[in-house]
C-alpha cells in the first residue's frame, strides 16, 4: 500500500484535479490519499489557505468581508468541472459561512479551525469527485483516525496514540482521502501543523499504516541540489538518504516540511518526490541509506533567512563553570529555544529561529544576559542568514570545508561562523543576509560545475570565526 500526498500546487483547480486523479487511479496501491488545500494557481495567486487567515482575520476583528465566497468560487470551478452533486458544494459553503459562528478557546484556536477547512474541504471535494467518476473513495476526518495533536494551535506535534489508533483503520476497499495540515487535540479542538503541514500528515500515515511507499506530490520534477529560484537550472537528486533532507529541510528546502521527514525515518518508510505534471518521470527518492559518492561528495546546498545570533566574548570562558548554564536559565525564563551554539574558547555564538522572537522578548533577554553573565562584548545579528552545505559523501571526503569556503573568499563573501555538524554530513555557514543567495550559488558552480578536484588552499578571509 502507498500513501501519496499532492499539494496545494497540484490540486488548485479542476485541471489540476484531473491530473491527481489519474496519477490515483494509475496504481491500485495508491490507497491513501492526503490532500492539501488549493494553492497558487499561477505566480501572484494567494493559497486558499491564505485566504482563510485572512478571513480569520476579519472575523476577529469583527470586519464584514467577503472571504467566505472568494474562497468558495475556488472549490465551485473545482466541483463543476466534475459535475458533482450540488448537495456537495452547498455543504462546503455552509461549513465556510458557518466558521465565525461557532465558538472557540481563544483567537488562535479560531485561527487553527480556520485555516484546516482549506485541506478538509478540499477532501471532501476530492472524495466526491471520485465518486462521481465511479471510483469508491471516502473522505476520513483526523477525528475518526484518531490523528491526536499536542495542544499548540497553529504548531502542533504529533502525539504518540495516533499510532495506536491508527492501527484501527481498515482501507482496501475504497480509496480513503485524509485532509492533510490539522488533527485535534485530546480535548477535540482543531489544531494544524505549522505551514507546510500536509506533508506531515502524509508521513504520519505512512508510518501509521506501515505503507510500503510515500509519494509526495508536487510542482517540480525532482527535489534539486539547490534551490530552483536561486540556482538556474540546478541538477535534479536521484537519491537522497533520510539524513540529508532533514538537514536540507530545516534550511531552506522548503519542498518537503522539515518535520515530515520523521515519521517516515521511525516507520522506515522510503518517500518519492514527483511531479503532478510529470508523473513519468522518476523525482527523488528519499532512502535510509544510499551508496556513497567520492566523485560528489555535496547532495544539495541551502539556506535560510529565518535566523538571528546573539554573539558573546569573554576571555578565559572555557574556564568558567556554569557560564552556559546561566545563559540557558534566561532561555528557559522567556521561552525561548535555541537552534544552534557553536563556540570558541572565549566566544560563544547562539542562533536563534527569529520567528519565535518578538523585538520586547530580545530586549529583556539580551538585558539580563548582560546583567548576569557580564560578557566583554555582546552584540545581537539580527542580519543573519544560515547556508547548509549538505551531503553524505563529505564524511569520506577530506578537503571540503576548504572547497566550500575558497569560492566565498573568492568573491569576497564574509563567513561569520562555521560549524561542522556532529552528524559529519553537514557544514553550516553564517553569512549576511544580503549574502545568502550568492553564496549559495558560488558554492553550488563549485561543487557541480567546475568539479570539485580540491586545489591547493588560498587565503581566506573569515570574519569573527568559530569553528
Ligand atoms: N531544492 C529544491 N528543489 C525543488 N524545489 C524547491 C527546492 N527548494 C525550494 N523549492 C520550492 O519548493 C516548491 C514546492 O514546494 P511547495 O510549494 O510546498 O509545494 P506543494 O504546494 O506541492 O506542497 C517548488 O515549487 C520550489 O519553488
Ligand atoms: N495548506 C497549508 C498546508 C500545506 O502543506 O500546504 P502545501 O502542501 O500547499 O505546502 C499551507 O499552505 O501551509
């Protein structure tokens, strides 16, 4: 049995439904089915999903909006196209005019209800629209599948029941379609995922049900060594193991949700990234292990935006006992986790996710590290970016720190910090921001352009570095 989730991009109108349908019925494994909610249509489109958010928005603020009907004319041209009962659409404009109606906890568990009836709706539609293609398909509800979340409205976590109840489900028969992006909460309130959460879904099934197979549907042909709208025409990966896209994922290869990958590594469960609009060809597959490459020790490149550091020096800090530990009690006081604290001996970096921040949270916090630990200098980088350089075969490769930062000191880009991850298959590089897509592409020529026969080192330039 395989479980195949399409997003947002493969099932934004009825031309697109067509197209998922029959890469459904193309293989009778394909069994499970997850879908998201209809996304961009063409560049500039707003995602159902973002349309939903706003009209949270207004609710909350009490605005009288139309959002209710812009969003139902996306599912509408989808339903028409395949003539189904109109019993089904009237249903899924009551469910979006009824939203403001019901009662919530609190604004963020609105915004969470919201927000789901993108990917339920959608199911719903996708259930009824095989079924009026004469395939027996049944729209399942996370409630019914016990898909149970932890109690973090628009961020949930899987909780570990939902593999015991999973357990429970029986398919064969008809196709089942899940929405993907939201469970309850043990109390029944919806929750989601955080943005990209379908893909979740998806592996939780996978796992769930131990599928042979997840395939992962979307817009481009293959997950490639870079990332498309950075590096022109960046080649495809064939294979990948578990590893390397976590990694590639947490930074900025935001082709697969950087959490979704979990599940799929507990149950073992090898993932196919395809193309809706190429079904043919083979994309990628992600695997537990893979045979290592010394002629390409890099599988992909990345980097992300979403980062700030706060830097701090003081001399003789190897000696002192309990200087981190203090630091981390501040963490801990506002809530506020960390992502990365790479170190020297008298310096001490700490990188931080900034969309868990807000500008009071970094005042107070930096405030009482400098009255508490004192450091001789302390200087918060809000202008931070994170680059990845990511591969399996740099573990039996010696040399490619150097090939990596040789092609920045060559175009004169500063690197704040290095950190070799204890994983061994990844090289992390903090640069400016403004930085972040050239390094990206100097590193990218280097390694899959030019080859990467390791020259005899240069100077090079590194700003504040630690390693
Ligand atoms: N390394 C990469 N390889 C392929 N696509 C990438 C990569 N990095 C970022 N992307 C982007 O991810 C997009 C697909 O992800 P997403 O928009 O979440 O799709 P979906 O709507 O199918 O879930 C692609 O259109 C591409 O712009
Ligand atoms: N629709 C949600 C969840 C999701 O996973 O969507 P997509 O598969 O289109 O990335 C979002 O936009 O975040």
């Amino acid at each position: 049995m395989k479980v195949v989730k399409f997003g947002g991009s493969s099932l934004a109108d009825a031309a697109q439904f067509k197209k998922v349908i029959r890469i459904v019925l193309a293989d009778p494994d394909r069994q499970v089915v997850v879908t998201s909610a209809p996304g961009k249509r063409f560049e500039g489109d707003i995602k159902v999903t973002d349309l939903l958010i706003k009209y949270a928005k207004a609710t909350l603020a009490h605005q009288p909006n139309s959002y209710a009907e812009e969003i139902f004319a996306r599912y509408q041209e989808i339903g028409t196209g395949f003539n189904v009962d109109q019993q089904v659409l009237n249903d899924i404009k009551a469910k979006l005019t009824a939203l403001p109606t019901k009662t919530y906890p609190n604004a963020d568990y609105l915004m969470a209800a919201f927000k789901a009836h993108g990917e339920r709706l959608n199911a719903e539609l996708f259930a009824a629209c095989l079924n009026q293609l004469g395939t027996k398909a049944r729209f399942v509800d996370p409630s019914e599948a016990g898909i149970l979340l932890t109690d973090n409205p628009n961020g949930a976590s899987i909780l570990e029941a939902t593999y015991t109840h999973l357990k429970q489900l029986k398919y064969g028969d008809e196709k089942l379609i899940f929405p993907g992006f939201f469970g309850f909460t043990t109390q029944g309130e919806i929750v989601t995922f955080a943005r990209g959460g379908s893909d979740i879904t998806g592996s939780i099934l996978a796992r769930g049900l131990h599928a042979s197979l997840y395939e992962n549907f979307t817009d481009v042909n293959a997950i490639y060594a870079a990332n498309p709208k950075i590096v022109d025409h960046p080649i495809p990966i064939s294979k990948m193991t578990f590893r390397e896209m976590r990694e590639l994922s947490y930074a900025g290869f935001s082709v697969f949700n950087d959490e979704a990958i979990i599940p799929a590594i507990q149950g073992q469960v090898p993932i196919n990234v395809k193309n809706t609009n190429h079904p043919e060809l083979p994309g990628t597959l992600i695997v537990p292990e893979k045979e290592l490459s010394i002629k390409r020790p890099v599988t992909g490149i990345t980097g992300s935006n979403r980062f700030a550091a706060l830097y701090l020096h003081r001399y003789l800090l190897n000696k002192e006992v309990g200087f981190t530990l203090k630091i981390l009690q501040i963490l801990y006081k506002y809530g506020v986790s960390y992502e990365h604290m790479p170190s020297g001996i008298d310096d001490l970096t700490i990188i931080f996710d900034r969309n868990q921040l807000n500008d009071d949270t970094i005042h107070k916090m930096c405030h009482d590290i400098q009255n508490t630990v004192k450091p001789d200098d302390m200087e918060w980088i809000d202008d931070y970016a994170i680059i990845m350089v990511v591969g399996e075969g740099m573990r039996a490769r010696i040399g490619t720190i150097e090939n990596i930062i040789r092609p920045l000191a060559e175009h004169n880009i500063a690197v704040h910090m290095i950190n070799q991850g204890a994983s061994r298959i990844s090289i992390m590089l903090g640069t400016r921001e403004s930085d972040a897509d050239d390094a990206i592409r100097y590193i990218y020529d280097h390694f899959f352009k030019s080859g990467q026969a390791a020259k005899p080192s240069s100077t090079v330039r590194l700003d504040s570095t630690i390693i």
